[in-house]
C-alpha cells in the first residue's frame, strides 16, 4: 500500500457469502464465512510451488515456477534490482528507503479477467506491500489501476494504521471484514476471487473483503477516498497480477491461478 492517507469514509462492503465448505459466523453484524475446504490451508514445504493431480485437472496454473522470474517483468519494464527468485520463494529485498530508481513491482506476463489466485506469503517485521490485480501498465504505478489486496505488519508497523489499511483490506475502499493475518514472519495464506467484477478477498481461510465493482457502495467510496482523482482506478477490466514493492522484504510462494 502507498501511504497517502487523505479522508476516507470507512466502509465494508458486504454481498453474500458464497457457499459450498463453508460455514457462517457473526462478526460486529457483518457476515463472515469461514472457508473450511481442504485447499485453503498452506501447502506444506514438501509441495511448494508444484500442482497437485486435482488442481492441474481443475485447471489451475503456476505463475511462479520456483527457480527464476520466467512468466514476470518489473511493471512497465523499468529497471529494478529488487526482485529475486530465492530459495523457492518470490523475494522483494528490503531497502531502508521506500523509494528508488532501482525499485519497482513485480507483474505478470499475462492478464487475467474472470479467475482465483492463490498465493502464500509472508511479510518482515514493520513491512508493508500488496496484491494488486486488475491492473494496467498504463498508469506511473499500478495501484492507480487496480484494486488491491492489502499486506502489512499491521502490530508492528511504525505509522497509525487506519481499518481500511490493514492486512487483507480492500486497500483504501473498506477495512477488512475480521483481522485474520498469521504474526508477522509465519506464513499466510491469501486468495483472491474474481469474477464478473465480484471480487472476495480470503485470508488464512476467513473473509476479508466482499464488493461489486461498480455499485452504489463501490462507487461513493472510491468518490469519497483516496481514488477521487485516480481516474483510471477500477476501470480495467482484463488486468496483471502485481506484486507490490513499497521497499519492504517479502516473501511469496505457491503462487496459483484458474481462470473462471
């Protein structure tokens, strides 16, 4: 996440849960679904960064082979040191500054428009990053474009945290539904559901976010927040999976995507 924080009306946007292995529990009014499937948990070491028999029939795909950056580019080519395939892991190395000409996300060859991603990772103490998705490389950086599924140290991370920025948020348009991130340096498992702009975030197998791009709900946040200006902010609809550098060491493994 970038920490720009004008006035936000903080907002969860709530659709209904979706169903299939699942089970509903009440949460401050809001309801949240607890996904109690199988595939939700983190794989083990022994089976990282490969397909299981069933997933390659269910049509997943990895975008992380395990061994090199093959299937990735630094967002819209620029030149970068900060990303490294490291010990079956995609590594962004940290830096004391957020910012430098030789630091950029990390983004997809391909574009992705109905599908579920699924990714584990973990983040360092005091860190901050993203999930970006629906993104565009028409845009200086890609959380102008799209959406973005927010990771951070939210315990220990030396700035006032508002709802609306910590792990799991649907970044600077509603605070997640249930605080559900692992203690900073364990790792967490995230997926991201699209499909026909519904969008569900998931983490460690609880809900955490659930809007329609494009609703009443949708649209008087992002006109109220931070995307007043962003002109181009939800407006792809076919888009890069991006992986943020916001100058913070994190780690990403098992990263998996099926096409809806």
């Amino acid at each position: 996440m970038k920490l720009f924080v004008p006035a936000l009306s903080v907002m969860a946007i709530s659709l209904a849960a979706c169903g299939g292995g699942s089970n509903s529990t009440s949460n401050d009014s809001t309801t949240v679904t607890a996904d109690t499937s199988a595939a939700q948990a983190p794989v083990t070491d022994a089976a990282d960064n490969l397909l299981s028999d069933t997933e390659k029939s269910e049509g997943w795909t990895l975008l992380f082979n395990g061994q090199n950056l093959d299937g990735w580019h630094i967002y819209k080519s620029k030149q970068s040191n900060s990303w490294v395939a490291d010990n079956g892991t995609l590594h962004c190395l940290g830096s004391e500054k957020d910012k430098s000409d030789k630091r950029a996300d990390l983004t997809s060859d391909s574009t992705y428009e109905n599908f579920e991603f699924r990714t584990d990772w973990k983040i360092a103490p005091k860190g901050n990053s993203g999930i970006i998705y629906l993104a565009s490389e028409d845009q200086e950086s890609a959380y102008l474009s799209g959406p973005e599924y927010q990771l951070i140290d939210d315990e220990n991370f030396p700035e006032k945290l508002e709802d609306w920025q910590k792990t799991g948020a649907n970044y600077a348009m509603g605070a997640p539904l249930v605080a559900a991130a692992k203690p900073v340096g364990e790792w967490n498992h995230t997926r991201i559901v699209v499909n026909k702009g519904h969008v569900e975030h998931w983490l460690n197998g609880q809900k955490t976010a659930d809007y329609q791009i494009g609703s009443p709900e949708w649209k008087k946040a992002r006109k109220e927040g931070k995307w007043k200006d962003a002109k181009a902010y939800g407006e792809t609809k076919k888009g890069h999976i991006d992986l943020q550098d916001h100058g913070s060491e994190v780690w990403f493994r098992n990263v998996k995507i099926k096409q809806l």
